[in-house]
C-alpha cells in the first residue's frame, strides 16, 4: 500500500520545503481563478433557459441582465480586494465575520463557502462532461461514470501538492482563456461584417408580459441564475496564503486580472448568444453553438469544446484548493475534526482533500451528473458569504479612526446588492431545489456546534488538577488462550512483569478436549493458573465477556484488568487470511469497557 501510495502522490516533503509550494501569480490565476473563469461556460445558458419561458422575444434582456451582473462583479472584486489586504492568513468569510461580526455569523459563512466548494465541483465537472458530449453524444450513457471518474483524478493530482497541479492546471486554463477571447473577437467581426441577425429583430417580450408579477419573477429568476458566473471570485481570498510574498499584493493582483478576464469573457459570450439568435439546446451547450457558428465543426470547434471541458474540470480544482484552507481554520476553532489541520505527506490537507471528494461524488450521484438540476442550488451560499464577509469589513471599516469614505461606501453598496442578490436567489429558485441549501446551511451551523461542545466537554473531563499525584494500581492480568505454544510462553512473560495475579483462560466445546488441556498446562506447570470455559454454542467470544464481566463486578476500586491477547504476525498479507482474527474481534469488543486495558502481544513468525 505505500508503494501504490508513492506511485500516485509522490515521496513526502518535508515541512520546511513549504515555502517552496508557494505560488506565483501566473500559476495562481490558474488555480484560484478556474472556477470564476469556467462560468461563463454556463452563466449565459442559465440566463437564456429562464428566460426562454417568456419567449424567444425576451432574450433581448440577457444584455441588460448581463450588465446589471458585470456592474456586481465590479462591486465584488473592490470590496474583496480590501479583504484580502486586511486578511492575509485567509479564510476569506469565515475569518471576516469571526473578527468583526460574531461566531454565528462566521459559522453561517463558513457553511455556506464548505456547501458551495462541494457544489463547485459537481457543477463544473458535471458541465465539463456535459462540453465533451455536446462534441461526443455516443459518451450520453457514461455522463455520471465519467464525473466520478473525474473528481477522483482531480483528487489524485491534488494530493500529490500544489506547486506540481497548479503546473499541470496552468496550461489549460490560458488555453480556454485564448480560444474563448479568439471565439469572441471573431465572433464580433462577423457581426461588424454581416450585420446582427438575431432574435432582437423580432423585439423584445411585450410590456404586458414583462411588467407582471411572473415576467418580474422570471426575470429575477434570469438575473440570480446569470449570477452563477460570480461563484469562485471569493476563492483567492481564502488562500491569500498560497501566493508568493508580499501575498496580499500578489492576491489583489490576480483578483483583478480575473475580474477583468471574467467579465469580457461572460459579457462578449452573451452578446454573441443574442446576436447570432442562440436557444438553449438539451444536449449542446451555448458554447458550442457559439463556436460552430463562428469556426464551423472545424479544428478550432473541437479546441473551443477540448478546452472548456478542462476548464470546468479545472474549476473544480478552485474548490479542492480552498475547501481543505477554510475546514483546516475551522478546524483549529474546534468547530470541525482536528485531523482536518493535519497536512498529508504532500504539504496538503489530504484529509480535507478527499472529504471534498467523497461529498461531490454523493452530489454527482444523486442528481446523475445534470448541471441544470445543479445550478440552482449553487448560488445562495456564494452570495450569502458575500454579504456576510461584506459586512464584517465594513463594520471594521467603520470602527477605524480613519475612516475612507469610499471605502466604506463601496462596501455598503456591495454588501446591500448581495444581500438582495441572496433573497432573490432563495425566492425565485427555492421550488427549484434553492430549498435544499437553505435547509443545510443551519444544519451545518448545528453541526458545528455539536463538533465543538464534544471538544469542549473532552477537554473539561481530561482537564489535571495539578495538585493530582498519580497512585501505584493493581492490575488483574487475563491472557485468552487456544493452546500451548510460544506465543502463550512470551505472553506468561510478560505479564509476570507487571503483576503477580495471572490467570489464562482457554474456551472448550467438548470435555475431552478440556481435560487433554488440563493435562497438558499440568504437564508444562508455568505457575500460572488456567481456567477452562464451557461453550456449548461453540462461540468464544460470548464466554470470555461473560468471565469478564464477572471479573469486573468483584474487582476492587482502584483495580484494572488487564487483557494481553497473544497474536503471531504472519510475513505475508495473505497468510493472515489463512487464520482466524479471534484477537482482533475481542480487541474490537473490550475497548469500550471502562477500566479494561486491552493489549497485544506480537509474536513474529519466519516463515
């Protein structure tokens, strides 16, 4: 098993080369921006399919929708920017809200950036599969096979570090970037060229239909699905870490660089969507339709499709990076396991790592790797850690002597937009499935707590009274037998070594053989006494907890028993299959027991 391990992960590091991991901003825009950046694969679609229930006639709003979008991205990325500047160790939300707003608060934020890095990576990879079929439909009845497929190799190669992925994920994501910004400028020349022709001619839904209370709601609905495309832009600040020094600098940095890429990708997208007259399709992208439209089912076509399924593969890659960064914080609060903190051999937080993985597979599989089932679920805690993290910066903001008045100001308006943005997701998609999120948020938060009272009442328990000194007990030895041999020799060794009451016991299912053993300890008389259970249900487990049991009800107060279980290790994995695991059922059943001390004797064979 540690061979296998190496050959997949690669040889530990040592804690020191974790300088070495750092990332610089090129490789960073890679990793923490793939996820922002592979929206605009879908952001449009899920505009286009809301806004299709009106009519063909209303995909003239998809422009308006988009700008309203592009002025939040804005407003998200300034807001942000500060944040990481004032948070360098990151943890992005969660930290914000601990600092400056209460422990509530944060654990809300932190629930939903954990629900919404596990919806990250079944939404791209289930998008990515969804690329590759549009180029490929004979691959339909693989879609959930190769999603599961798909995470586990992102799990692998994330196990393996991050300086070594960030290397393989690099290449891609600037392949997607300049295939898609090559798709948009030719796109835009062709209609400098030919002129638009597409469903704006026919005009815009009627005023009557619009202006109702359902157009205004399916409108809302178009408007907080197109928002999908802000998922991931809060990723570089929960691993300012990662960045190279100065590390803030770097981060705010490619936060900009992202934002800017973002938002020309998304919004030139959706302008050639509108102008060439695009509908959603079931089974082919708006990507895809985009670029046949542009390059034909030519080299470049395939390119365009090769390179957005590797981007929303990558996406995922975003969550695999910040998901392990925000539960290892959490963690350290006592609010998630401890062995959450802990880095792998790699330098990565394997355990967070392959939690991540283990959750989005359950996703991919209960809803069978359908994006559009998906999407709904996956902006309320986005946007609602948005709000919280906004709100505790300007709470710092305003408790500073200095204060920047548009500091402030931008924050106060981001934090009021994403609040909105948040209610209008829950509303408009709460039938959709917006439900499920709403209802797991507080059972996360819930979760957190109970996580943390254990802690806090272990802690209680075990805490030393400094004054306690530690008293000489007496302990009762039982050594469980089947024979003779000289594993039951070295254990009768051993156990003279810390006490002088010693017992063995064997269980027996006939009396022949009881009195042949009688004889046999007689003969051999190593000063210890052997007591013979009876078991006519041929069990030996039952009959030892029972003498056990009566053990422990005639013990003294400051007394323990003491079970040394005599065991030959075997050289090769497969000889264990070979023998009965009567030890290892016994250990499993007497751990529980309150002053039972279980102990294994090791005898190693040679052959």
């Amino acid at each position: 098993m540690g061979q296998l391990k190496r050959f997949f992960i690669g040889s530990p590091l040592r804690t020191r080369q974790i300088a070495h991991e750092k990332l610089p901003k090129w490789k960073a825009l890679a990793i923490f921006s793939s996820d922002a950046l592979s929206s605009v694969a879908y952001a449009t679609e899920e505009i286009l399919l809301v806004l299709a229930l009106i009519g063909f006639g209303a995909f003239a709003y998809s422009l308006p929708i988009a700008i309203a979008i592009l002025v939040l991205l804005t407003v998200v990325t300034l807001s942000y920017r500060q944040i990481v500047h004032a948070f360098p160790s990151g943890g992005g939300a969660y930290i914000v809200a601990r600092e400056h707003v209460n422990t509530p608060a944060s654990l809300v934020a932190g629930a939903a950036l954990m629900i919404d890095y596990v919806l990250t990576v079944a939404v791209s990879i289930s998008s990515g599969v969804a690329a590759l079929l549009s180029a490929f439909p004979s691959l339909l009845p693989w879609r959930v096979e190769l999603a599961v497929f798909l995470v586990m190799l992102l799990m692998i190669l994330n196990l393996r570090g991050i300086r070594e992925s960030a290397t393989v994920f690099a290449f891609p994501t600037y392949l997607f970037i300049l295939s898609i910004l090559l798709m948009i400028a030719v796109g835009w020349i062709q209609i400098w060229k030919e002129g638009w022709h597409g469903y704006h001619a026919q005009g815009a839904a009627p005023a009557a239909d619009m202006w109702t209370w359902a157009g205004m709601l399916l409108l809302f609905r178009a408007f907080a699905s197109g928002c999908s495309a802000l998922t991931g832009v809060e990723a570089i600040s929960n691993g300012v870490p990662a960045f190279r020094s100065p590390a803030p600098r770097n981060a705010a940095i490619t936060m900009t660089w992202m934002s800017l890429l973002l938002g020309m990708m998304f919004f030139g997208i959706t302008l050639l969507a509108y102008a060439f007259g695009i509908a959603p399709k079931e089974h082919e992208t708006v990507v895809s339709q985009i670029a046949e439209h542009v390059f034909g089912r030519g080299p470049l076509y395939y390119v365009i499709q090769v390179a957005t399924t590797l981007i929303l593969f990558l996406a995922a890659n975003t969550s695999f990076t910040g998901f392990p960064q925000l539960t290892s914080i959490i963690a350290q609060d006592r609010f998630l396991p401890r062995k959450l903190t802990m880095r792998g051999d790699r330098l990565v937080f394997s355990n967070g790592i392959a939690l991540l993985s283990v959750l989005s597979i359950l996703l991919i599989l209960v809803f069978h790797g359908d994006t559009h089932a998906l999407i709904p679920l996956y902006a309320v805690g986005v946007f609602l850690s948005f709000t919280i993290a906004q709100w505790g910066m300007m709470k710092a903001l305003l408790r500073e002597k200095k204060k920047g008045i548009a500091r402030i100001a931008v924050i106060g308006f981001g934090t009021l937009i994403t609040g909105l943005v948040t209610v209008i997701t829950i509303v408009s998609k709460f039938t959709e499935g917006a439900w499920m999120v709403t209802v797991a948020i507080p059972v996360v938060v819930w979760m957190f707590y109970v996580i943390r009272n254990h802690y806090s009442e272990i802690a209680k328990e075990l805490r030393l009274d400094l004054h306690f000194q530690p008293q000489q007990v007496k302990t009762k030895v039982i050594i469980p037998i089947s024979g003779i041999s000289k594993v039951v020799a070295q254990s009768i060794s051993y156990a003279k070594g810390i006490s002088d009451d010693i017992v063995a016991v064997t269980v027996d299912f006939d009396d022949e053989h009881a009195g042949q053993m009688r004889e046999k300890w007689e003969k051999w008389n190593p000063n210890v006494p052997l007591i013979i259970l009876r078991s006519p249900y041929r069990t030996v487990i039952a009959p030892l907890l029972k003498y056990i049991d009566t053990l422990e009800k005639e013990k003294e107060e400051n007394e323990f028993i003491t079970v040394l279980v005599p065991q030959f290790i075997v050289r090769k994995w497969w000889h264990a299959l070979l023998h009965n695991q009567t030890a290892f059922l016994l250990k499993a059943a007497l751990i529980y027991r309150k002053d039972v001390v279980v102990s294994t004797i090791p005898f190693h064979l040679h052959e």
